[in-house]
C-alpha cells in the first residue's frame, strides 16, 4: 500500500490530510507555517505514512497528537487512569459491593506497585513485573479476576489516553487463564454429618454466638450461598414457610445491586425442620414484612467477613473441626443432598448452580452404584 499523505496550509499554522478507507483524514498539527513548523509536520507526515502502509494505523489519532497536559491531559499516571475508569465503570454498570471492593483493592496495588508511573510507560514488561509482585500474596483465581479489570482500563483507555498498544495486560491475561485452567482443582472436603450437628450444637451453647444458631442451620438445609441467605426477607417466605424466593443477597454486609451471584432468581423448597424453625422464630420475633430473617445482633445485614472472623473460627476451634470457610455449608449440603441420591439437575435448580459445574465438582459426591438399567436375554418363556 502506497499511503498519500500531504501538508496543508491553515491559516498561519499547518495541518496533515490524507485519506483512510476512503475517507478524508485531517490532524492539526498547531505548528507555526515556517521551516521548524514545517520540519515538525513532515516528521509527522512520515510516522502516520509507515502506520499506513504497515497496518498500524493508529484510527483514534491519538498516537499522532502531541501530549496534552492542563485540565483534561492526555498523559496521566497509571492510578489515575484506573479512578478515571473505575468512575466510567461504576457510571455505566449497576455493580455488587464485592465487585467495588476489587476495584478499590487494584487501585491500592497498582499505588503500591507502580507509583507515579505514566500509563503510557506500562509496558508487557512492566506490566509482568507486576503480576510478578501480585502472585507473592494472591491467587491466580484472584489474579485472573484483577487483570480483566486492567485489560478492560486499558482497552477503554487506547483513544483517550496515551497509553501502550497492543494492550501491556493481555498476554498477562492469557497466561493467568491457561494457569488456571492447567492446575488440578483441589477436591474440597465437605463437613461430615456428624461435624455440622457439632457445629450447630455449639453454637446454640455459646452465649456470645447462640444468635446466629438457625441461620447456620438455614444454611446446612438449603445449600443457599451465604449473602443469599444473609439478604432474605420475610416477604420472600412463602405463606406457610414451605418455600423460599431467593433473588436478593448482601456482600460484606452490603445489598448486592444485581442481587445473587448470578444475577438469577429462583424459588427453593424448604424443608419440614426449616419451616417449623421459621415458625418459631417467626412468632418469637413478631417481624415486619421487609425485616430481614437472618440480621445481625445490631439489625445489620450480616457481614461474611466478620462472621468467619468472629464466630466460625472460634466455633470450629470449640469443636475441633479443621478450617473450612463458612461457604463450605454450601459444599457439604450439595455434597450430601447427591450422596443421598437427589437428582443432580433438580439439586442444580435448587441451588442456583449452573449444571455442567454441579455435575464437575461433585461428580465424587454421587453415590456410585449400578446406575443402568439391567437389559438380559429375552426371557422366551413370557
């Protein structure tokens, strides 16, 4: 491709045309139309010519536009632009307060790692040195999570900022993926029945944490996730406590604005224990509709960190059960509920989990008996 690019005069200062895809281009160059003006233009004309005709031809004109500094510059430090994105991000989408907390802690070590650094001068290289640093204190899961943020800054930032092209995060992006994808997930082991009747026991024993007794026991029963059962309201109940609808959930003790993890609401079947439990509880409390049923001693919406923090390790510890974080309830009522031969895809509904997920992480929890029906020769006698 032979690129056609020329000088034009504009006033008393100059500017480049030429045309892209059949369209006319113009960049104002705001140099004076004099030999230094007119050197600075065709040193100019020469880098876009080489994009051109090399197929990196920069669309958004930024690469070929001086620096802009003052109010609104072009060329800002790495943190500042990720608040700058993170602004633009919390603006255009309704996000969970777990999804705020990420973006505050990637703006924290993106400070740490990188300082006042350009944005422009984050490199694959740099950009390597830091998930480097990040992966001495964070898993790849976590990692993976951070990066998608950072690709997506920068990718939203390429005709805004001056910042490096091809993205410095993808290739950082891809090598997390593949990461995780190779390593073997470790098998979780589930509470045995025996351990979660400890643990409920305990905690109605305990005079500091006796409160939170039934809604761990709503939690063993229902496989619900933790911000799922932590958000539930009285008006989700279903008249006769028989049934549950789960569509809101609370994170770090905040409403969760796309309400459960999956964005998916779904109605459970509540069993005879856990009806007469809400019963109970129901009459001893005399709630209002849009009380929560599981709130803190404070009437807050329970905090997941501060529980495991507080109550669930001191509990464990009591009963000496090795540590598995209080998600775990989810995991042991899924893993006993197959064991107990519930029918994977009906347990997947009731759950919220996506089927082909259920069926990978608890295929060792299904009972492995003959599950074909037996076909023998034609009996000719019938």
């Amino acid at each position: 491709m032979n690129a056609k690019i020329w000088i034009e005069p504009t006033g008393k200062t100059l500017r480049l045309v030429w045309y892209y895809q059949g369209k006319r281009q113009r960049l104002s160059l705001g140099v004076a139309d004099n030999p230094i003006g007119r050197a600075l233009a065709n040193k100019k004309m020469a880098d876009i010519k080489i994009d051109l005709e090399s197929g990196h031809y920069d669309e958004t004109l930024l690469k070929y536009k001086p620096r802009k500094l003052g109010a609104n510059p072009t060329e800002i430090s790495a943190v500042e632009l990720f608040e700058k994105y993170t602004l633009h991000y919390k603006k255009n989408n309704e996000i969970a307060h777990g999804s705020g907390l990420r973006l505050k802690a990637i703006a924290s070590k993106l400070e740490q790692f990188l300082g006042d650094k350009q944005a422009n001068k984050v490199t694959e290289s740099v950009a390597e040195k830091v998930v480097a640093r990040w992966a001495e204190s964070a898993s790849v899961q976590t990692i993976k999570s951070y990066l998608y943020y950072l690709k997506g800054c920068w990718d939203w930032a390429k005709d805004k900022y001056h910042v490096v092209d091809p993205n410095p995060w993808d290739d950082c992006l891809i090598r997390a993926r593949s990461r995780g994808n190779s390593k073997p997930s470790k098998q979780v082991k589930p509470f045995t029945i025996g351990e979660l009747q400890a643990i409920i026991s305990a905690f109605a024993n305990n005079p500091y944490y006796a409160h939170y007794t039934e809604f761990v026991i709503f939690l063993v029963n229902t496989a619900c996730r933790f911000g799922e059962a932590a958000g539930l309201k009285w008006s989700s109940l279903g008249a006769d406590y028989s049934t549950a609808w789960i569509g809101e959930s609370v994170s770090r003790g905040h409403q969760n604005a796309k309400g459960t993890k999956t964005g998916k609401s779904r109605t459970i079947q509540l069993s005879p224990p856990v009806r007469s439990m809400l019963l109970a509880r129901a009459e001893r409390i005399n709630p209002q509709p849009d009380d929560l049923v599981f709130p803190s001693p404070k009437g807050l919406p329970l905090d997941d960190h501060n529980f495991n923090r507080r109550a669930w390790k001191t509990i464990l510890k009591s009963c000496q059960i090795e540590y598995r974080s209080p998600y775990k309830l989810r995991h042991s009522a899924i893993s006993h509920a197959l064991a107990n031969g519930a029918n994977p895809i009906a347990l997947a509904e009731q759950s919220g989990h996506d089927k082909r997920t259920m069926l990978s992480t608890y295929a060792h929890a299904i009972d492995r008996e003959v599950l074909f029906v037996s076909i023998s020769e034609r009996n000719y006698d019938d």
